[in-house]
C-alpha cells in the first residue's frame, strides 16, 4: 500500500466515508464511556450501527398534519453533513481541490442551515414537544451563532486566513503559533460552543427522556423509520464534525497525512478517531460531573464563550497575543 497514491477526489471521498462510517462508532464509545461513569454497563459501543439498521427496515409513519418539509427536512440535513467534510481538514494536512469551496464561515453557515431544517420538519409535525424542541433549538441557536461568528473572525485575524486547512496549517507552523493567547482564547470558546451544540450542556442529560428538559432529542419524536435512522446518523455526523474541527484546526492539527500515499491516508483515519474521542472522554466527564443547571443559564453559558472570542481579538490587538 505504501507505493499506492490516491487522486484528490479518492481522498475526498475518503474523507466523507470517515465521517459517515465513523461517526456511529464515536458516539456508540462515548455512550458506553458515559454508562461507565455513571455505574452501569452502558450500551454496547456498536449499539448505533443496530439501531440505525433496525430503523431503516422500519415503516415510516407520518403525523396527520404533517407535509413535504417533514420528509424532505432530515434528507436536507444529512446531505449539509455529507458536504462539510470536504471542506475541512479529515485526514489530509494538505488542501484538496474541493476544500476551497467554502471556508470555515461556509461551513458553519452549511451546520446552520441542517440545524434550521430539523427544526422546521419538527415544527410542522403538529407535535407539542417537537414544537417546543424546535423553539428551544431555534432560541438557543441564536445564542450559539453569533459566537460561532466571532470566533471564526477572531481565528481568521489570528491566523491571517479564514480556509481551515491553512488555519491548521498556521497551527502547526510554529508551537508559538499554537500556544498564542488570542489563539488558546479562540479555542477555549469554540470549546464551549461545541459542549452547546452537542447538547452536552448540563442542563439534562442529551439522551434524556424527560420532555421539560428535552431540547435535540424533542425534535425527533415525531419522526420514525428511515427518516428517524437518517436524523441519529446525521446527529452522530454532526458530533464528529465539530470534533473534527476543534483538533484538526483549533488544538491538536498533527497527525494528518502529508502525502497521498494510501498508507498515509489509513492511518489518518485510527489517529482522527483516538484525538476525537479524547475530546469526547472530556465531554463526558463534564456532563456527567457537574449538577444540572437551569434551562435559562444556556443564555449565560454561551454569553461566557462569546466573550472569550471578544477578549482573544482584545488580547490580539492591544496585548501580546
């Protein structure tokens, strides 16, 4: 395998089938991690795999009320994460021929617009808890967003550039670069928008089943069958995405593969899996160590990440960052 290089378009695709293959495992890992910590066995760490195949061969049910969003909002939403790993840095140090159709921005905007498009399908269900997951999701989207924003500007300052692959790049240049105050900042935040957008908040548990504490897990309770299969597989890719980005760009961007040698692109993948699940072991952790808080201290939670963007470019500007 070692004399076997792969064109840009196999890597790419390479990329995706990371994503997709992968983003099960991880979440099935993190679960199993989190029923350890709580003192149960947990489920096993390929419990997703059997769940999205037990889904797919189930029968789709369509609420009364319910039209085309309904069904085209989870197709939308796993196609926006097919379209987000060729943009980022997966398993290449190098930038591929796609990669420069959007920059980190883009990427961002394309999560926003998977997110707007389950939580309309829910909305339209005609369900009172998937109603009330959406208004939930869609409330404290527009708190996450507006950090999200600042914090790519504040990382396209720090770097020069807004391309991921050249913000990876700029990272592993030099150590100085990577241990940067504006940049630990920037980190830092995205850190906390990611433990939002994942809803590892402490708030209720994400796998919860309690309505009143519910936010992601209620826009699926209308949905059934494939359309179910698709909205878990696209969570699960989600994760991994915004995983992805924070060690392959923000923390840790070594690892990758420097070559398009087959080998090199292989072992990209088991080396992208251990640092995205070491961020998942933190995650964990953090979910399961602290006391729950109220729903309404999302607000100040995403308040305090937000300005961790806004003291980085403070620091960038009139400190030594």
């Amino acid at each position: 395998m070692a004399g076997i290089d792969l064109t840009p378009v196999q890597i790419q695709v390479f990329q995706v089938l990371a994503i997709v293959v992968l983003a099960p495992l991880l979440s099935g890992a993190i679960e199993h991690l989190e029923g350890r910590l709580q003192g149960r066995r947990g489920p096993r760490i390929l419990q997703p795999y059997y769940d999205l195949a037990k889904l797919f061969r189930k029968e789709t049910l369509l609420p009364e009320d319910a039209g085309w969003v309904f069904v085209a909002g989870p197709l939308v939403a796993f196609m926006c994460y097919l379209v987000v790993p060729l943009l980022i840095p997966v398993l290449t140090a190098y930038p591929l021929p796609l990669g420069f159709m959007g920059d980190i921005l883009g990427g961002g905007f394309i999560l926003g617009l998977a997110g707007f498009v389950v939580a309309l399908a829910a909305a339209q269900s005609g369900g009172p808890y998937a109603q009330l997951g959406s208004s939930r999701s869609m409330t404290f989207g527009a708190l996450i967003e507006p950090s999200m924003l600042f914090i790519t500007f504040t990382v396209a300052l720090v770097t020069t550039t807004d391309l991921p692959y050249f913000e990876a790049a700029a990272s592993r240049a030099s150590l100085g670069q990577a241990v940067r105050p504006a940049h630990l900042l920037a980190a830092v935040a995205f850190f906390l928008v990611v433990l939002g957008d994942t809803g590892r908040i402490p708030v209720e548990t994400h796998a919860s089943t309690l309505e009143f504490g519910m936010i992601d897990e209620a826009r699926l309770l209308e949905h059934s069958g494939p359309l179910l299969a698709l909205l878990k597989w696209g969570s699960a890719m989600k994760q991994m995405i915004l995983y992805t980005i924070l060690v392959n760009v923000f923390v840790a961007p070594w690892g990758l593969a420097g070559s398009r040698a087959l080998s090199a692109v292989l072992l990209a993948i088991p080396v992208l899996m251990g640092k995205a699940f070491g961020v998942g072991v933190v995650f964990a952790v953090i979910d399961n160590s602290f006391s729950k808080l109220r729903l309404f201290k999302i607000t100040e939670f995403m308040a305090g990440a937000f300005l961790l963007a806004a003291l980085a470019v403070v620091v960038l500007y009139l400190g030594s960052g």
